[in-house]
C-alpha cells in the first residue's frame, strides 16, 4: 500500500529531487487559490470546513486523552471554541514511542510514500487549511491559502527529498572481499540498517504553524521518528488538521497512526518543557522566541535540537537607481503581515549624509520621508491595508507595538479599517527614528510592525551594525540598497560572513522577506537565529544514524576450485 | 597551485567518492610496510627521521611561541626529550582566525586539492609517522604503521570524499524565474556560498593520535574552517609531523599556513578547556574520556561539536560451529594492542548452561577455559606476544588493570617479556568472572586489557545487558555468536537499536576490533559513545553553512521585445 503510494508520488519526488540540486524555480503545489486548480467549490467546502470546527471538539482518536482544552481567538475577532485533546503525556509518548518499531523497519520507500501522499491530501485541503492559518494567525486569507498551505506543503516535500536523498546515499547491503595475502581473502557480507533518533517533537510557533513545522515533521518522519506534534495553544487548528490527515493516512498504509500524534496544552498548563525532556525523545523541532529556545538547547541535551528563535533582520540604504520603486517595495515589505515575518526588515540603516541616486544625493530626511509616503499610499486603501496587513496574532506583539512608541516617531502604527471583521486586532507598521548610538534600542528582535530607522555616519558603519546585530542577536534577511559594486560587495561578504541571507536592490514583485522552497535556504544556522535551516543535509542528517552488522561469507567456492 | 594539487590527485578522490557509495574494500593507501611499495631505503630513512627528534625541538613556525614543552615517554622504555611551541593562545587563535580569510573564499577544489596533497605527504612518511605512533601509543610496529600511518589517511581521505560529495549539492549560482502573471516573470540570479564555522579545534587522544584525529581534520579543512589540533601530552609527534606537512603544502599552494596549527601543553597546565570556549572556536572535535568528553559538550555550546567518549564493547556466546577458532579469534581481538583500542570486546558474556555446538552444549566453565587456553597458547610465543600487544600507553591504565584484578580471576594479567625493549610497560589481558547480577563492575568502561566473562541466566539476558549497557554508557562494537539464526536476528535487533555495529560468528583472519574506511562506521552516534561518526554526512554537513545572494535580473528583453 504504502509502495503503491511511492509510485503515486514518484514523478513529485524526482523533480524535488531535481530541483533541491538546480535551485532554480519550481514548485509542486500551485500557489494560486483558484477554483479552476483546487476545484469549484474548493473554497466554499473549505470555508464550511473551517466553519464547522467552531465551538465543537476538534476529534483525534489518540491514547492518553483525559480531557479537552481550547484558547484560540482569531485575530480577526471571532471567538473559535474550539478544543482538543489534552493528553497525558506518560500513555502519549508511550505510544508514540511503541508506534514506531514497525515505522522504523519500513523501508525508506515505504515511509516517502506515506509522507507523499499526506502531503498530496494536504494541498487538495489547502482552502480549508487557508481559513484554519487565516484565523489562528492573522494573516490575509491569500497569505494564509500560500503560506500555510502550497508553500508549506512545498517545504515539505523538499525536506523529503533531501531526507530521501541521504538515507539512499549508504546501500542497504555491501560485499567486502579484502585480500590479506598472496593466495587468501576475506569476504564479509554487510548490512546497514538505518535507525532513527527517537520520538521528535516539534513545537510550532503561532504565526506560521504549519510553515515552520512541516520540514522537521516530514523530515523526521521519512527518517523512521515517530512525530508528536506541540503546536501553539494559540495556533493548534492547522497543525491538527495535519495531523488527521497523517494519522489517516497511515492507517490506510497498515501502520499505526501514533506515529503521528498532537500534544495540545493551553497557556497556563503549557507542557513542552516536560515533553522534550522525555528521555524517549530523540529530536526537537522548535519555532519561537529565544527565551524557551534557548532553554531547550541548554536542556534537552539527549536529543537533536533544531530552532528557529529571534533575529533582526536589516536593510542598508546606501543609493538607488529609482528611490519610488525602493519605497514602494520596502513598503510592501514592512506592510506584509504587518511585520511578523521573521523575515521582514526591522532595522534600515541610512547614512546620515543621505544617499546616492542618479539625481544627486537623497539626504537622509527625505529618504526616510520618502520610506513614510511610501507605507502612506500603500496604506490608504483600506481593503489592500486589511488584506496584506491581516491581524495581529498576538496580544502581546500589539503591547509591544504601542509600548514602542517613543521618541522620534516618523509613522504611528494606526489601526486598519476591516470592512469584514469589525473586531480584528490590527497595527500598521510603526517608524522610529533612531541614532546609531541607540543600541539598546534596535539592536534587539523587536517582533511585529516596528521599523527602526538607523541614522549612521556612513555606509560603512550600517554594514557593521547589520552585521554584528546578526552575529551576536541573529538575523535572515539583509536587504542592500546601492549603486556602486565595491559597496554591494562589501556588504553581501559581511553579511554572509555572519550568516544573512542577502539580497540587493529589490524593487517591483519580489521581496526580502519571501524564501522559496527548493531554492533559497531560510535560517542559515551560522548566527544566534537558530539552525532549523529549510533545508540543507545537516537539517535531515541528524534524524536517522546508520549501524551495520557484518557476517563473514566462507570462501569456499574459491578453494575448492584453486 | 592547488588546482594543480586537485588534479594530480583527482582519481583518488574519484575512487573515495566510488567508494562510500558501494562501501564495498576500498584503501587509497598502501597499508603493507614494504620497501617494494615505500622506497627500499623507506625504514630506514624513517627510522633515522624519527631518531633525529629525540631529545631535540621540534621546530613549528607558527605565531605565538612563548615556550617549549615536552612530556612524552615512549611505552617502550625510551625517554623522547622531544620539546614542542607552546603558543600564548591569544596569539595562536587570533593567526589561525585571520588565516581563514583566504582559505574560506578558496573553492572547494582548491581545499580539497591542498587536502589530498597533504595525505599524499603523510603517506610518503607512513614509516617516520610508525615509529612516531609506535613510540607515542606503545602499539607495535606494525600496528602503528598500519592505524597510524595508511590506515588513518583512508579515514582522512574519506571525509574528504563526503566534504567534497556535500559542498558540491549545492550549486554556486542558480537563475530563478518565477512566472508572476500572465505576462510577467521575476528573475533573480542567485550565488550560493558555503561559510565556514569558525576554528575548528581538534583534541587528540593517546592511543590512536592520527586515526581519530585525521578525519575531523580534514572534514574541517576542505570545508574552510582552519585547525588547531590540541594533541594529548603524551602523544605529540604524530600530530606534530601532520602539522609540519599540512603547514609545508599550505604555504606551497599559497594559503597562509597558519590554517593548521598545534596547541601544544603539558598535563600539568593543560590548555584544552580555555581553547575550546574561545568565541573563535567553530567546531570541536575530540576523543578521549567521557569526564572531558562530557565536559565540552556541556559548555562549548557555541561550537559543533563531535566527540569519541567511552563505551562498552560486548560479545554475546550463543553457540558456535567450531569452539577452537571461535576462542582463537577471540585471543587475538582481546589481545591486540592489549586492549587499548576503543573497539576491543570488554564483556563476554556466556550463558550459565553453556553454550550450542555440534558436538553438544559446552558448559560455561569449558567455554571460559578455552577462551583462557586460547589466550594462553597466544601469548606463550613472546615475540609475538610482545607484536600484537605492544606496551600499555600510560600509567594510568597500568594501573586500572592492576586494581581490577579482583574476585574471580580466571587469567591474571602479566608482563610480556620484549626482547629490543626491556624496559616496555606491558599487560596482558586480565580475565575476571563476574555473575550478571555484578552490574557495577562490568557495566562501566575499563580502558584497557580487562576482561569480564559475564555469566547470566541466558542468551536473552546476555543481550539485554549488552544492550542496556551499550545505551546507558556507549558502545562501539558487538560480536555474536550463535547457530541459531533467530537468536543471530534478535541480537542483531537490540544492538542495531543501540547504536551498536554487530559482527557474527567471526573466524580466522577478520576481527571485531577493525573498523574499515570508505565500508565500516566507527561511532553510530545512536549512544552515549559520541557522535563522531567516521564516516557520514552529519559527520560534515554541520561542518559549513550555506549563504545565499539574490540579485534581480531586469527582464528588459522579454519586455522589449513584447
């Protein structure tokens, strides 16, 4: 069965597989929600789908449960009520634990087919997944339907093909036949067997729940873990979705379904410190703030640990051919989701003595003047405003939003007038300006729409402050503004040097803060931000360790004919 | 220079590559000490070379030399006097972080070119680097030929083979063209370069100096980071001569040689612990002790870090087709280096009924005694003797043997008489019975040549103790024997699940202690003897990061054009 579903999904592999080494465009789930792709009435069953989730028991037939729990509140204002099962993690990593003996001895073939085709039913949900993301995250439905679902989905797959491409690298039998003299040699048969780390947690993070967390669970479920799955109690709708349909389908492929399980848990009664401390488990996946990052790797010493914690992320300003078509992409950017990416820009550096354009040298005022007109128009459209903006997921990024409001405030954040969600918790983009001596201030992940413009001597000293943010706080994205070479040069060898994915002079439909699956690597595991990188060999390598055993084969053939 | 380095050596890192891939008997490097194959002058000339360090400086132009220091004593008797740069650490790390500069920004080609030239160098000196290794370790001649001369260049060679396998899946540049509607297209060209992980410091260990220490090595430099390698006091010469060759082809290819450097120190002011906390340091790699093993796991955080600690060797005695050349395999693997590998079998355990032969079960205390009379005829011829055990490296473990010769000792340990050094500290193998139940005796590490002959209630204890042992304290290697192919399935099983690489019914010319580059791992990472695993891709992926720049690409023909 589960061979069968290989065979389904073979032809998607290999262009992953073809893909992951080209680096050039490609994707296997369409990004574009249309009717015409996902089917007629995809988004209106999905939208029922969602709706008939509210205020009910979100069922997952797992061991443990001993009681039902529930806190999300969508960002746009509606009370969701709905629960999941609480489970009592002794029975929960048990099963998971015992789940795994036949998981493990599957052939790699066996597992990828599994793997591929949860990841094919995933996308033919995708609509449903959009409205469950839209409403746990904030994010605009388009956001939502793309990232939450195709380019999830995508960076899935990927971390599929490079776990299918390191576990073929060592063959499952060789013959060794070593001469040790003149007339004898000794053959040993040997077989390698891949074993897997022990039960992987992965703990999802509220803004991208299934983003973030598709690449480890798939990676470590290839790689023969059992997954259980701890999503934020703010964002578990997307990641229980995923998990009954994993669950299905490995029912359908004769295994047991704890291979994959959810560990849900509420604010007040949270239970991933308990859980990754499990001596069952092998690996932890962990998207989040630096505060319980950083406690997991100091703790969870007996496990394989992968984050994605905090970074600031920069943009240097150094010239421009067109400083409108800068604008207006930087405005876009900062405008996204209102800033809680953790790929959007935070820190833009611009030299005090302005910037250098065709026209002459752009001083600093007008540059961040031009930056405020920019995110003004972008803004003025309400209904463009609601939907690139979403919500803000969480109470406490808007309290930081506010409390951030101090001392040159070259934009206010404002609220955004949601013609279909009245309640919706929003916050345009807030500008600070601030002093390269100002430290204290920008060099730290303020989370969510908030801007700081760095006023600073010269270019030079933007790219030393962009790089020892990222070096000692982390950092993803840079974002390089200039007209001379020698500049963009220097600034991509230091940010590299520090582990930033750069890009330079970005205007029209691309932006800093996307990362494409198959193509550009998200968190480079070279700066505080974290190793969680999507994807690259050490990311999969780490979840499966090979042992051989080794029988000597009689040379008897051999001897008795010589 | 190095271009040219890469390709005189090409066919060999081609073969390495052929290698891994089929993990069928592969040696780049000659490994039988002939004047044929050497030079017919080779011995001698080696002879002579290592001569010449006794009682001298060993001169290493390297930054830093505040003083030289020396407390090597050769096992054989022989006081060295060999003085090594001690170097004031600030200096050393400081020359080794800025000789990174280039080196990072080399091709891969080039590093691996340098890398391959190197090896080439160290196996023309596999004589001098014999006796050196020989007088270090206290292996014999032919051992510390072997191990420390070829047998240690296969293990360099094949992590570079998967340095050079995982640098090249990743392209440099990629052009991604994305379709964003129906007329339009976004293009970026993107570069990808790979990123060191800083200073990479190599702690050597007494016994194996060069075997477990060249992998790290050149894993570390064909990925850009530069070496410190921090040799164990007792063991120097042969990591001092590495360096000299790796510094020699270096400056040839015009890199600054301060990329390999040595940390030299004294067991009285140790310098292992400052130099692995300095923020420099990238990747650790050491073998030796688990108090130190544990140590730098637990606090060099900052870095990657790969250990080799202790664990617990086993063999399981099931049953057997012929007892005599199961006991006479057994007496050499026990015997070799006397003990001092990390594969040798620590634990034997045995049945209390015996165990399975054609000629019916053999009791527990016969199959004891023809393990001892196996060891006996062994050790009667002393020239042998005094080849296949070698001297005991350190006091230390002379000791160890001393004090664990208590209860039942079925073969007391003694000396070995060597007829060309009198003064050689010797042991053989101490055989001691302990009853299952004796667990804080036998289940702990005993470096050296001791022996448990572990009698339990059955086959299924025996493997439940060599399993739980194997995942509470580590354990490299496991031989079974047995003429039931269900009981060779289910030991197999446990120890596989262990982490542990299982060998069955060994005979004749084949032993449990050898671990071959390019087909066997050495080091599972599954269990609490480390994660050093010689060779896989975890191995080296974590060794360098991978650093994307994006830059658009006007689409000013399409546009022109349409």
């Amino acid at each position: 069965m589960s061979h069968e579903m290989f065979q389904r999904h073979q032809q998607t592999l290999e262009a992953a597989l073809t893909a992951i080494d080209s680096r050039e465009f490609w994707a296997a789930y369409p990004e574009v929600p249309s009717g015409k792709i996902y089917g007629e009435t995809a988004r209106d069953d999905g939208l029922a789908a969602w709706k008939s989730t509210l205020g009910n028991r979100f069922e997952i037939d797992q061991p443990g449960t001993v009681d039902w729990v529930g806190s999300e509140r969508s960002p746009y204002g509606i009370e969701t009520g709905t629960t999941y099962p609480q489970a009592d993690l002794d029975v929960l990593v048990s099963a998971a634990a015992a789940a795994m003996d036949s998981w493990k001895r599957a052939t790699p073939e066996c597992r990828v087919g599994v793997c591929l085709e949860i990841l094919h039913r995933l996308n033919r949900r995708s609509f449903e997944m959009g409205f469950a993301v839209m409403h746990t995250t904030g994010q605009g439905f388009m956001m939502a339907f793309q990232a939450g679902g195709p380019h999830a989905q995508d960076r899935g797959l990927e971390a599929l093909a490079y776990a299918w491409r390191e576990m073929n690298h060592c063959p499952s039998h060789a013959t060794w036949t070593k001469r040790v003299s003149k007339t004898d040699t000794v053959t040993l048969d040997k077989t390698f067997r891949l074993i897997p780390r022990g039960v992987a947690v992965t703990i999802g993070c509220s803004t991208f729940p299934t983003w973030n967390s598709y690449p480890g669970i798939f990676a470590s479920l290839a790689t023969g873990n059992a997954v259980i799955i701890k999503p934020h109690p703010g964002a578990v709708l997307p990641l229980a979705l995923t998990a009954t349909i994993a669950r299905e389908v490995l029912s359908e492929a004769g295994f047991d379904p704890n291979v994959v399980t959810m560990a849900c848990d509420t604010p007040d009664s949270p239970v991933a410190q308990d859980l990754v401390m499990r001596p069952e488990v092998g690996i932890v996946d962990f998207t989040g703030g630096n505060a319980f990052g950083d406690w997991i790797e100091e703790n969870a010493r007996h496990a394989q640990v992968y984050t994605e914690k905090a970074g600031i992320n920069t943009a240097i300003l150094d010239g421009c051919e067109n400083l409108k078509a800068l604008t207006g992409n930087m405005a876009f950017s900062l405008s996204l989701y209102s800033g809680q990416m953790c790929t959007t820009p935070q820190n833009i550096y611009i030299p005090a003595d302005g910037i250098d354009t065709p026209d002459g040298r752009v001083s600093f005022d007008d540059t961040a003047a031009a930056i405020i007109k920019a995110l003004d128009w972008f803004l003025s459209d309400p209904a463009r405003a609601a939907e690139v903006c979403g919500a803000i997921q969480s109470e406490d990024t808007a309290t930081r939003v506010q409390k951030a409001a101090t001392g040159k405030v070259l934009r206010p954040s404002g609220a955004i007038e949601n013609e279909r969600f009245a309640d919706a918790r929003t916050a345009t983009p807030l500008v600070v300006q601030v002093d390269s001596s100002d430290t204290g201030v920008f060099q730290r992940e303020m989370f969510g729409p908030i801007v700081y413009i760095v006023k600073t001597a010269s270019t030079e000293e933007s790219i030393a402050l962009a790089s020892d943010g990222a070096r000692q706080h982390g950092g993803l994205t840079c974002v390089v503004y200039s007209r001379d070479d020698a500049v963009i040069e220097q600034a991509v060898d230091a940010m590299t040097d520090a582990g930033v994915a750069t890009s330079c002079n970005l205007t029209g439909h691309i932006w800093v803060n996307q990362s494409a699956a198959f193509s550009d690597f998200h968190v480079s595991g070279a700066n505080p931000s974290g190793n969680a990188t999507l994807c690259d060999t050490a990311y999969v390598a780490g979840r499966f360790r090979t042992v051989a055993c080794r029988v000597p084969v009689p040379a008897a053939v051999e001897e008795t004919v010589g």
